[in-house]
C-alpha cells in the first residue's frame, strides 16, 4: 500500500521553494513551521522517540513501518514538511567509536567504555560496530518506507569535545584541556575527520529517497545541511573554543551547503562572536535553556545573529514570533511554534498575514 501524507506536489514544491529561496536571503518573510498529529494511543503506546529503544529482535523494516504509520496521522502547516528524523540519542558517533550507549526514559547517555589515558585514545572507523550497522539499516529502512515523500532525518553525530567527552568522561577532559591541550587537539581533529566521513556515509544512504537533508531540528535544505554543536563548550573560554571548536566546525561546515550551530545557553553566548566569523556557517538556532526567558527576551543576541550576516532558526510560541517581528523585521528567521494556537492550515495562513502586518513600517 503506497504512503498517503497530508501534502500535495503542489505544496511540497512551493514549500521546497521558499527554503531554498531563504537559503539564498531572497524569501523578504519569515519561514514557519507547524506540525500537528491526530491521536492514536495504540501507536502511541509502540513508537519510541530514541530507536535505541527498541529491542534488538525488531527489525528496522519493522522500526519504519511504525514510523510511517506515525507520518500518516500529521499535517504539516506553514514551511514544514514531512521527516522522520532517525534519532539514536545525541552523540550517536560516540557509539561508534566505542563508547557504552545507555538508554534512559527521556534521553540515550554516553560513557567511556574503558579506561585509558587520552594518549591512548585513537578514535577509529570501524564499518562493523553494531551501534553504526543498525543506523545503517535502519536508515536504508527509512528511505524505502517513505517512498521519496518524506525526509529522511540525519542522524545527530555530536560535537568534536562532545564525543571526545563521551570516550573520556567530562571531568577528565576538563583536567585534559589545562594539563595536555595538544594531544586534545589531536583527539579532536581525529574526531572531526570521522564525523565528516560518517555523515558523507548516512547522507548517500539518505540521498535515493529524493527529499534533500534536515538534520534533528526543523530545518531543511535542498542540499547538504546539518545541526552542528558542541555542549560541552558552556564549560570552557572563548580562547579554548577558538582552538578546539572552531577548527572542527570551519571544517564541517567546508562540507556543507547549509552548516547550522545549535546555540544552547547562556553559558554559550561568550563563543557568538567566534561562531558569526565562521564565513562558511549559515546560520543559529538560538536555545534560551531551561529556566531562562523565552527566546523573544533576548532581542540584542538575535539581533547579534541577524546583523552578523546568519540566519536565525528559533521554537516559540505565536505571540513570542510576533514580538520578534514587531522589532527586528522576519526576514531570515525561522519560527517552530509549539504553543499549540495553530489547528489547521486556516488558522497559520492568518497567523503568517498578522505577522506582514506586525512588520516594522
């Protein structure tokens, strides 16, 4: 039975569109994006966020075709567009290098699987590590099931410390960066040069299904797009960022149509100036943190973003986008609105009017 999603050709192509016309600063309005999704309890009772989750005897046919049945029940309103977004739990390189991989009820952790000093550690390319086998499979799975109607999502690999910490443990790495920042260096460049490979590997498994690339947020490019990143860097200086980071992202980005940085906290706000001189980098997704204002109370950091030249890629609510566009214009922002306001295809194209009216004059 072929797939059956609530979008025409006509709207995939004109949504397709708009991104690449955003990508290429000719869209003069902001993008949105809203899902919404009927209720199934029964599905909902089987599917599982984090495909670590399922058990080993599911087989990743089996995986997609819960995941396909979760496609048929959304719509998708504004500039979103189908994807099933192949979640492994953040830092999935990790796992393939090595590292033990522990599902948790809300998320996936990562810790050394052994001990060692950092010398030691020669992070390495192995084609028959289980963790990368069954992304593998369960890609190829995704991309037969979709039928080339939906996205196929990369998986997300993680930052160059991120892994490194994951292999080392956080601690240890912090103790690495003051008492042996060479050899960290040399972690981190073997680090990156696997990410480029692995994700050159996922995105050709991705490429057959004909639907371009989104990384784990909502963003999608027609070409060759990611959601870089690097947690671990609320914990050091902008001078540490410089020489570890940034290497690892002017790199990545190299190989990359649309390179986005997934900006998490205030802790990472110091590095905003290191990321807006990364020429290749496209744009932020600005994440307030928990605890902290909603994204519309930060208007100098987005307007930091916007005027260093970057496209800006936010989840908030309608009010919240609305403010935003009252005081720094929509062009080059992108709006995920998760207020729940938004029902039905009426309801966000009057919501997309009000907001060329809230346009500054």
């Amino acid at each position: 039975m072929s797939l059956k999603l609530a979008i025409t050709a006509e709207a995939r192509a004109r949504t397709e569109q708009a991104w690449t016309d955003w990508w290429n600063g000719e869209l003069d309005r902001p993008l949105l994006w809203v899902e919404t999704a009927r209720p199934d309890p029964e599905l909902d009772s089987r599917l599982q966020r984090f495909l670590t989750h399922y058990p080993a005897t599911l087989t990743a046919a089996e995986i997609a075709g819960l995941h396909r049945r979760n496609l048929e029940r959304m719509e998708w309103f504004g500039d979103a567009l189908p994807k099933w977004w192949i979640n492994f739990g953040p830092g999935i390189q990790a796992g393939f290098l090595g590292a033990r991989v522990l599902p948790q009820p809300d998320t996936v952790w990562f810790e050394p699987a052994q001990e060692c000093t950092l010398g030691e550690l020669r992070p390495a390319y192995d084609p028959g590590n289980p963790w990368w086998r069954r992304v593998q499979e369960v890609t190829r799975a995704a991309v037969a099931a979709l039928e080339g109607q939906a996205a196929v999502g990369c998986t997300d690999l993680g930052g160059n410390l991120d892994i490194l910490a994951s292999l080392r443990g956080s601690e240890k790495l912090l103790m690495d960066l003051y008492d042996c920042p060479d050899e960290v260096a040399r972690v981190c460049g073997e680090i990156t040069r696997l990410f480029i490979r692995y994700y050159d590997e996922h995105e050709a498994l991705i490429r057959p299904g004909g639907r371009g690339t989104t990384p784990w947020a909502p963003i999608w490019s027609p070409g060759r797009c990611y959601m870089l990143q690097s947690d671990f860097s609320y914990m050091i200086s902008p001078e540490m960022f410089e020489r570890f980071v940034v290497p690892d992202l002017t790199a990545c980005c190299a190989r990359l149509d649309h390179g986005f940085y997934h900006l998490d906290g205030r802790g990472e706000l110091p590095h905003l100036d290191l990321l807006l001189g990364i020429g290749r980098l496209r744009g932020i997704q600005w994440i307030p943190g928990e605890g902290q204002p909603p994204p519309e109370a930060w208007l100098p950091v987005l307007k930091r973003i916007r005027d260093g030249g970057k496209l800006c890629q936010l989840t908030l609510s309608t009010q919240g986008a609305r403010t935003i566009v009252k005081q720094l214009g929509g062009r080059g922002f992108m709006f995920q609105l998760v207020d729940g306001a938004i029902q039905t295809r009426e309801q966000c194209a009057a919501f997309a009017a009000q907001l060329r009216a809230d346009e500054p004059r």
